[in-house]
C-alpha cells in the first residue's frame, strides 16, 4: 500500500480536506482525515484526480496542418507521435483521454497497451474511426457509409475492432474542404442505426454536431454525447432534449479549437479560418447558454487540431470559466461530469475508494483561479509517481 498525504478536493462535493489518501494495486483504497505518518507520501498545493479530456485526437500533432502531416507518416510513425502527443497529455495532469477519430487502429491499439500496463499513458476511451456520409467531414481519416444499412455495419465494423464509444459524423466541419461546416449530413434514421449497434453492445456514441439541425437529428437517434454545438442558437427543443432525464446526455464544447484556428490564422488556409471566424462567438455563447440551462457540459478539447496541442486542457478550463463555469463546475467539467460522459463514473475523475489512483498535485487553488490548471506540481498515474517539478 502507498499512502499520500496533502490537501485534497474533492470534485463530487467541491470538499477541500487535508489528510492521508491509500493506494492499493493501483487503486484508490480510502481516505482519513488525518495528519501525515512516517512513510507517506507528501504531495504539494492542492491534489485533485487526474483530469479528463472527453475529446481528443491522438494521431494529429496540433500543427499547422495536422491532417497532412498524419496522411505523410508511416504507421511506424504514427504509433511513435501518438505516444509522443499522450505523454504530453500526462505531463498537463490529463490522466484520461477519450479518442474520436482517427486511422489505422492506433489508439485503439494503445489503449490495450495502457490497460495492460504495457504503457504509461493516460487511460484512453477510442472510437477506432469515425462514421461519416460518403464525402463527409473527417471523410480522409474514417469510414464512409450510406444508408442505414451501411452506417449499421460500419458501427459493427469498429465495434469488431475493439471501439468503446463509437462517434458520427452528423454534420459538416471546419477542417474538411470543400464541406459546408455546420450542414445537416447523416439522416435520424442512419444515426439510429449506427447508435442501436453501439448500445446494443454497451457502448456510448458521439456526434460531431455543429449546425442546429444536425445536432437534433442526432439527438432524436439517441446520441448520448453533443460534440462541439457551435453554429447555431440552441431552439428550445434541442435543449430539451439535452435535458430529457430518460436519458443523460452532455456537451462536449471543445472551444480550444477555434481558439487554436484563429490564433494560428496567418499560418492556416483561408477556407479555414473563414469558416471559423463567423462562429467563435456562437459556439462561446451557445456553451454559456447549455451551462445556465443545465445541461451537463463535460470537459474536451479537441487536441490535435491546428494550434490546438495535446495538453492544452488549461486553455479549454479557461475558457469554461470565461463563459460562465464557476471555479468548481469547471474542475467537475474534467472530472466527475466527463468520467459520466464516458461512462467511467466511479474509475476516473474522482477520489472515491475503489477509483483508479490518478492524481494531479497543482501549485495553487484551482477554486481560487483556474489558472492553477497550468501549474501541474506532481502527476500520480495509477499510484505511481510520474513527474515532480
């Protein structure tokens, strides 16, 4: 058994208690409020669990043109960049990543990797490659398929694979050519049947879903998480379905990634830039208006989009709290709300017994300024010491 002793937050209660935190075979044992004894552990500032990122991509390097450098890479090369980029993540105090997109099996095989113990690496939720309509968003990097019976077995396909969460292309995007960001692409009915296969196997599915009208069609199809919800002001019936308590869903927001465009815009095509400029400000807003309404918003980033690094969690934490997330409702976006999102509640992004011993040591008091995010002290992966500043 290991023990830790510091001061510790607890996300589901906002609680803040100085005291001895157990570890067994890497797991979370229990917790005493209790002064230090000889041979524990001292951990600096404030702990938390280990933070999630409900939304990455670990494949793509965060340049200036991700998808090109991806497409130029070897296999061997991919699988030694995709490690390259968790590291980063580990390093920032992520200690859980959910993977959405990308090709050749990669973060699926290194998710075995990591759950083996073959790795050290955050634990990482993958969806294999995305399902998208013929000529669709991400279309270079997924499957394509039509019709539902199409759609239905591209889900089998990925979930042959070893997918844990399947993810739908329900509208267009940013980053691909040629595609009208925002407009409606798969039908209900296609969506249905990709998220019958996925729940029919106890999996969980995500839409990338921008335009209102996409965001609906997969909302009505059972979709359980909302990725991105930029383009469009929320109409009443999409944030009551958002809200129907017969099934939990969460938006995955992801405002990292136009951040990360508009910064890098004198490096970036125009395409892109001039279809990320008219929307910021929406996708800002409508993310302050799901929040105010209640709807769960679960932390993600959507990292390895240009100028959008792996790691940059900090940003995407900031920018919650800028659009109206308290303190302690941004730490439960990357925390309890996120493992919710994924379906690890109880695993990951808390400090309950029986949890995964993933903790983060920050110089500061996130509650106090969520600026602490970018001061990791110390990153504890599954009981173990990764790094000390």
């Amino acid at each position: 058994m290991t023990t830790f002793f510091g001061t510790f937050l607890f996300p589901d209660t906002g609680e803040r208690v100085r005291g001895r935190l157990h570890t067994r075979a890497g797991c979370i044992a229990g917790f005493d409020a209790a002064e230090a004894q000889p041979g524990d552990t001292h951990l600096p500032g404030t702990v938390t669990p280990g933070l999630i990122d409900a939304h990455v991509h670990v494949l793509l390097d965060g340049g200036s043109d991700p998808i090109g450098t991806l497409q130029r890479a070897g296999l061997v090369e991919r699988v030694l960049h995709a490690q390259r980029h968790l590291q980063q993540q580990l390093r920032a105090g992520v200690t859980t990543v959910r993977d959405l997109g990308g090709p050749d099996g990669v973060a699926l095989a290194l998710s075995r990797a990591v759950a083996a113990g073959e790795l050290r690496g955050p634990h990482i939720v993958s969806s294999g490659r995305n399902i998208t309509m013929t000529g669709g968003h991400g279309h270079a990097l997924g499957v394509e398929a039509d019709g539902e019976a199409a759609v239905r077995a591209a889900a089998r396909c990925e979930l042959k694979a070893g997918a844990q969460v399947l993810k739908f292309m329900a509208t267009g995007g940013v980053l691909t050519p040629g595609v009208r960001a925002g407009a409606e692409a798969f039908t209900v009915a296609e969506l249905r049947a990709g998220v019958e296969e996925a729940h029919k196997a106890g999996k969980r599915t995500a839409a990338h879903a921008q335009g209102l009208a996409g965001i609906k069609n997969a909302l009505h199809a059972g979709v359980d998480t909302v990725e991105h919800g930029a383009f469009d002001a929320w109409d009443d019936e999409a944030l009551e379905l958002l809200l129907d308590a017969s099934h939990p869903r969460w938006l995955v927001p992801t405002l990292a990634a136009p951040a990360g465009i508009l910064a890098g815009k004198g490096a970036l095509p125009a395409w892109m830039v001039e279809k990320t400029e008219p929307i910021a400000e929406r996708h800002r807003a409508n993310t302050a208006t799901a929040h105010r309404a209640g709807v769960r918003v679960a932390a993600g980033t959507d990292a390895g989009t240009p100028f959008n690094p792996h790691g940059n969690l900090p940003l995407e934490l900031e920018l919650l709290a800028q659009v109206g997330l308290s303190p302690l409702a941004v730490l439960r976006a990357a925390t309890v709300v996120a493992a919710d999102a994924l379906d690890l509640a109880g695993e990951v992004g808390t400090l309950q017994p029986g949890a995964w011993a993933d903790l983060v040591a920050w110089d500061g008091d996130p509650l106090a300024d969520v600026r602490v995010f970018r001061r990791p002290r110390a990153v504890i992966v599954r009981g173990a010491a990764l790094t000390n500043a």
